[in-house]
C-alpha cells in the first residue's frame, strides 16, 4: 500500500501573479502575436501594444510580463522606443493603455511628466508598483468566447529605483575654483537638421518625421519641443 499523502498535495494555485510588486523593466513598444491573431480574425487592424516585464526586486528575476493595447493609427518608431500618430498626440482613454495613464496620474497621483512623455517607453523605466489582477473589456473575442480578459493594473506607487539616491543632497567640494563663464551652446546638427524640415513641412507631418529621426527620443526636452503644438513648439518657432 502506498503511504497516504496529505490531501493539500492536490489542491491547485492560481497560475497568475497576482496582489505582488514589481518593478517595470525592459518597456517598449510592440506587438503580441497571440493577440494580433484574435484582433485580425475579427477584421482589425494590427495592434500596436505597450509591452513591460514586472521584476521582482528581491531576486531581480521577471515575475510576469504584461502588455496594453494603444488604439488605431499608432505607429512605431526607433525600434519600439517610440510610438507617433498621424493625427494625435495623446492616447485615447478607452484604450488598456489609457487606462494605465489614467490609473497612475488620476488614481495614484503620479507625477508622470518628471519621468518622461507617454510616447516613449523609456519612460516608466524603473518605476515600482504593486500589482494586481484586473478584469478588461478586449478587442474581439478570447480563446473562452468572452470579450472580458484579467491583466495587471498598477494599485499603489513606489517611486523609481534609485530615486532617492539620485534625489540626496551632495556634499558641498571643499574648496571652489573661480573659472570662466562658459559659452551658450548654439544648436546641435541635429536641431539644425530639424529647422530645416520644420521650415518645408506643415506642422503634422514635421512632427511625424522629427519624432522617426535618430536621436529625437532620447532627448528629452527636444521631443517635447516637437509634440508642442503652441506658439512655443518647435516647428512655430521654426517658420521664416
């Protein structure tokens, strides 16, 4: 006879991370096979997602990979570092990845703007949450026939790792050189590269063809020059 085993040995977990912190890591934009299978079966377009793994800071291992619809008309650029619309310069609301927004500005009160645009994925680089299993409305159908999925949704917010490190006071040198003021910098090549095109271009199509030029997204304050549609943007600021 075998030795009996405690029952408990039969009972199952939930496969799902669930009611777990995480940090966002590796953030880009892409596409889910899976998904874009059951969106083109229905008719749709494919769609553009954002993409993020959740580590777990203690082990620094992946717990679980998530990803957020963006909504029609979105284009990729710089390898997934970026996205830009034809049209706009915001995320629809209704989208998962709206939601997301919307849950950590309005909900939580995050500050998001210190960290970046919405537009580029570096952007939640290194942001820590706690997560927790959500139920959403999908495009089309899943496997089970609904139109309702679970997925992780952001419920509390740590800050970024390394933020209070990089935000101490350092000590003061113990002694101070006077030098000579420097020289403004005038604009870079590719500042210079962008006047030109913002001069022969109407205004969507310069910031459509800026926000693809190399470099663009990894300057911050240049690529918001550019998104800026106001008297102060780039391309107004940029007409002879």
């Amino acid at each position: 006879m075998p030795e009996q085993v405690d029952a408990s040995a039969w009972e199952l977990e939930q496969g799902l991370i669930d009611d777990a912190d995480g940090i966002i890591r590796n953030p880009h934009f892409g596409v889910k096979d899976e998904y874009a299978a059951a969106v083109m079966s229905s008719g749709g377009e494919t769609p553009v997602m954002f993409l993020i793994d959740l580590e777990d800071e203690d082990s620094g291992t992946i717990i679980a990979t998530q990803g957020f619809t963006i909504g029609k008309g979105w284009e990729i650029v710089e390898d997934g570092a970026a996205i830009t619309h034809p049209v706009r310069n915001n995320v629809v609301d209704v989208t998962q990845y709206g939601q997301l927004q919307a849950r950590v500005c309005g909900e939580l009160g995050v500050e998001m703007q210190k960290y970046g645009s919405p537009l580029v994925a570096e952007t939640w680089e290194g942001l820590k949450f706690h997560w927790m299993q959500e139920e959403h409305k999908v495009v089309g159908t899943t496997k089970q026939g609904k139109n309702t999925a679970t997925g992780l949704m952001p419920t509390e917010f740590y800050g970024k790792v390394g933020e209070e490190e990089e935000s101490a006071p350092k000590k003061a040198p113990a002694s101070k050189k006077t030098s000579a003021p420097k020289k403004s910098a005038g604009p870079s090549d590719l500042e210079e590269k962008l006047a030109k095109m913002a001069a022969v271009m109407d205004k969507k199509d310069f910031q459509k063809q800026a926000m693809a030029t190399e470099g663009v997204v990894k300057d911050e304050k240049l690529m918001n020059s550019i998104l800026d549609d106001g008297d102060t943007g780039f391309w107004a600021t940029h007409q002879e």
